[in-house]
C-alpha cells in the first residue's frame, strides 16, 4: 500500500511539473504582468534603461503584501531571462504547494497513506491562471504556517517559534486573505487542543492563555502592519449580506476550472466527492462526540464559511473577487476535517484515489489546452521583431479568452490573453500600457501619475474594455508622451458597431499604419505617422 501511494506522489508531482515545463509560455491572466514588472524591477537594479523605465514608473518600498513573485523574479532575473523566471518561480510554487500540504493532511491523518495525494487537486486553480501569483503562493504558504503552527503545540521551543514566526512573515508579505486565514485556523487550534488535552479545567485554561499570548505575540508585528495597510487603501468598507447562489457553485466546486468547459465534469466530481466524505466525517463525530486536538479546522471552518457566504465581492475600495479566493479555502479546511475526522479504512482510501483521479483528468484536459495558448503568445508576440526598443505600445485585446489559428477559442473559461503582450518587454526595453500591476498601489512597481495611462488614456469602456477605447491625442496632450505602437490581437470588425470603437479606430487609421501582420492575421501592429 506504501509502495502504490510513493507511485502515486511521484505521477501526481510529474504531471504538476509537465503542465508548467511542457509549454513554452505558461499563460495566465496576469502573470506576464508580474513578469514584466520583475523584469523593469531587474532593470532598475542593474542601472539598465534607468532613464527610460523611470520616466514611467516608480519602484515603491514599502511593507505591503504582494510582494513576492515580482520582487522574487526579479533575482531569478540575475540568472535566467524572464520566461524561465516565471516557470522556476512556478515550480517553486507547485513544491511548496504539494509537500506543504502533503505534510499537514498527513500530520493530522495520523499518517494516512493516501489522502495526503488529495492535495494535487489543488495546486492548479482558477486564481493561477488568473495570473493570481502572489495569492496562490499564500495558499502553499498557508499549510506550512498551519503545520508549523502545531509542531510549536506539540512543542513548544524556540526552533518551532522561528520557524513558524519565518513562515507568517512570508504569508503576510505574499497575501493578507491567507495571513487571516491561517491565523484564524491557528487560533482555533490552540482552542482545540486546550480543551482535548487530558488534563484538569485549570491546566487546560493555563495551556489556553499560555499558548494563546505566544500566538498574539507572534502575530502581533504582522497585524499591526496589516491595520496600516487597510487604513492606507482606506478601511474594509464591508456591507454583509447573504449570497446564496455561492453554495451551488460550492458544489460545483467552480474556480477548480482553469482554462476550459470541459473542466467541470472533473470539476463537480470533486466538489461533491469532497462534500460527500465531509457529511460522513461529521457523522461519525455526531456518533463518538469526543473532541479532537484538531477541531480548530472545523471551527476556522465556520469563519471561513461565512466569509465565503457573507462578504461582499468589493472591499478595500477595490475588487477582491471574494468567492473566487475564499471557495478554494473552504475546500482546503474541508479535506483538512477529512483527514483527521474521518477513520482510515475502505471509504477514505477510495475517495482519496478518486479525487487523486480526478486531478490526473484535469491534467489531461488541461495540457492540449496550455500548448495551445502558448503557441497564441508567439504569435500575440511576434511583433516585437518589428519594434523598436525604447518605445510606448497600447496592446488592444480583442479576444482576452484568445483565439487558435483556425479562430476557435482556447480558453472559454478564462481571459488568458488579456496581459500576453507584456511578455514583449522581457525581450527589450518597452513601456506596455496595460500594466495594470503598477496602478494598483500595493506592488513593488508604480505608475508615475502624470503619465498613468489608466488616468489619461481610459476613457468609456477603456483599452482593457470590450471593445477597447482610449484616447491617444488626449494621453498625450495630458502627458507630453507619444504612443509609438497599437498593437491589436484577434481584431474583430464586429467591434465597430460600438460607437465609441468606431471614434478610436478612426483616430487609429488617421494617426497611425499598419507594418506588421502575423500570418493567421491575429495579431497586427500599427505604427504611428512620422507627422503625428
């Protein structure tokens, strides 16, 4: 049985490493963002392009979360060139993802065989593929703070309080939701172990306070830091209210599915497979009601719920996307009740290969899909050759979910194409305009505000829109900055029965020509008139 389970975790880490290595762009929504901006960052600290790059942007120091793929990329950079960047850091996501949870389903499971593979099923979600970098790696990070939290409840020394001090510092500096998260859990957990131990009501009330106040302590920097953070971007601002409609996507098991329809079969197996053999799991607690030391994740699992069903998908004055990140969680503390709550034997084993099956289908489907995309950023991307370095381009995305040689789409069920063509400036000096990761103000990188294309170019529906609009007399009347290029991917003459397209693509054609076109026509770059 030891034997089959080491097969099963050496399959389960191949075909993670096959999906971030086989393709030659691992394309996400933002990721190429997060790349570029690395890239600029790299720049900046070899004293490359320095002039150039800081017309446009400022590097910003500050302890804010969201740090770490950027500023991580940025060092590989020193190394690697940028694409190669993004699949180490990738691979160092899907380590730390796998054996960081691979090690707390088991600690909890009492060493279970099998349902520590349960955790493939999560490495690859819908937020990855959003480009959601820093977020995923919280996730990974959020097990090891768990597993270290309860190696510090089984002993208590200074090398467990490093430890786990080390691990919420790089939590909090990758995402704030999974630093609340994995306190809330470690919380709960000294609460569980309190009153599981065997001891009387007094020592149990001591083992509460005492390893409570090391908790607080341990947090204590980090919560003092996010209290700045939110006042800084302007406070919570949350209206509760109940949303319902989330339970059905919760048995769906919806942000599963990455890239593609054909996903959800996978998708819904795993979402009610996992809510199946939690329903068991609580019954036999409803027939043995004792307490477990790791009823934390059952209680951290009511505050994760409720978020989840109560929270407003807008907070912090921006949009969180609250149901996309917090489902993942209520599953993860799901499985986690599973592997302690519900017995070894026939059941668990089964459920454990069979939602290990359903990672090893998703795999399959997702594969064809992922070259695909890949072989559209080359072309996306070709256009590079054709411009020169030192140049302004505006990308315009006319098919963010994107579109094969043959004009069928790739992606369906995510916009992977809608920051592609920043991976042109890890070829050579370039601002790209859609770099919507230096106006948002917590990244290491930062528009400079009096040319912030998000301020002077968006208008109506915006060069991110569908269709896309913007205003490039009015960019550069507001900042002195000509646009050297338009760079448009799947251009689609159905857009100009908008009106506000039919306005931006008459300035286009009046200031602008066309030098380049890829040979399926999807992509296609203009070039500004020399008298413009």
């Amino acid at each position: 049985m030891q034997k089959a389970a080491n097969y099963l975790l050496f399959i389960g880490f191949a075909l993670c490493l096959l999906q971030v290595w086989l393709p030659e762009y691992f394309l996400t929504g933002d990721g190429p963002c997060h790349v570029y901006n690395a890239q600029v960052l790299h720049d900046l600290w070899s004293g490359k392009n320095v002039p150039f790059y800081t017309r446009f942007y400022t590097a910003v120091y500050k302890p804010n979360p969201n740090w770490l793929s950027t500023v991580t990329m940025a060092l590989l950079m020193f190394l690697v060139n940028g694409v190669i960047a993004e699949k180490i850091l990738l691979t160092l996501y899907v380590l730390l993802f796998a054996a960081g949870g691979y090690l707390l389903f088991k600690k909890i499971s009492n060493n279970d065989r099998f349902w520590p593979l349960v955790i493939f099923i999560f490495v690859f979600t819908h937020p990855l593929f959003k480009g959601f970098y820093n977020f995923s790696f919280s996730i990974a990070i959020y097990f090891w703070m768990v597993w270290s939290w309860l190696r510090f409840l089984d002993k208590r020394n200074i090398v467990n309080g490093v430890l786990f001090i080390s691990v919420v510092a790089v939590v909090f500096f990758t995402h704030l939701l999974a630093f609340v998260f994995g306190s809330i859990t470690c919380a709960s957990l000294v609460i569980s172990y309190a009153i599981a131990c065997n001891e009387d009501k007094r020592k149990r009330m001591a083992f509460l306070l005492k390893h409570a106040g090391f908790l607080f302590l341990f947090l204590l920097p980090f919560l003092l830091l996010m209290i700045w953070f939110t006042a800084k971007e302007g406070g919570l601002q949350i209206q509760l209210a109940p949303h319902l409609y989330r339970m059905l996507e919760l048995i769906r098991f919806r942000y599963l599915v990455n890239i593609t329809r054909q996903e959800e079969f996978f998708a819904t197996i795993t979402g009610v497979g996992l809510l199946i053999l939690f329903s068991v799991s609580l019954l036999t607690f409803k027939k043995h009601p004792v307490i477990n030391k790791y009823d934390g994740f059952l209680l951290s699992l009511l505050f994760v719920g409720f978020v989840y069903l109560f929270f407003p998908e807008v907070f912090l004055s921006r949009l969180i996307l609250i149901t996309l990140r917090v489902q993942l969680f209520v599953f993860i503390i799901i499985a986690c009740c599973i592997a302690y709550r519900l017995p070894a034997g026939k059941v668990k084993n089964i459920g454990a290969i069979v939602l290990f099956g359903c990672f090893i289908g998703l795999g399959m489907v997702r594969i064809p899909c992922q070259l695909s995309a890949s072989e559209g950023v080359t072309t996306y991307i070709s256009a590079v050759d054709s411009i020169k370095p030192f140049s302004v381009v505006l990308p315009l995305d006319f098919s963010p979910s994107g579109r094969d040689g043959h004009g069928k789409l790739i992606a369906d069920r995510n916009w992977l194409y809608c920051h592609a063509s920043q991976y042109m400036g890890l070829k050579k000096p370039l601002i790209i305009l859609d770099n919507y990761e230096a106006h948002m103000s917590y990244f290491p990188l930062v528009w400079k505000e009096n040319v912030n294309p998000y301020t002077y170019l968006n208008k109506y529906e915006g060069f991110e829109g569908q269709p896309p609009f913007a205003t490039i007399e009015g960019y550069k009347q507001a900042t002195g900055v000509t646009i050297d290029y338009i760079l448009m991917w799947c251009y689609d003459a159905q857009a100009l029965q908008n009106e506000h397209f039919r306005e931006f693509f008459t300035e286009i054609n009046e200031k602008y020509h066309i030098i380049y076109m890829s040979s399926t026509g999807r992509t296609i770059l203009y070039a500004v008139n020399k008298r413009s």
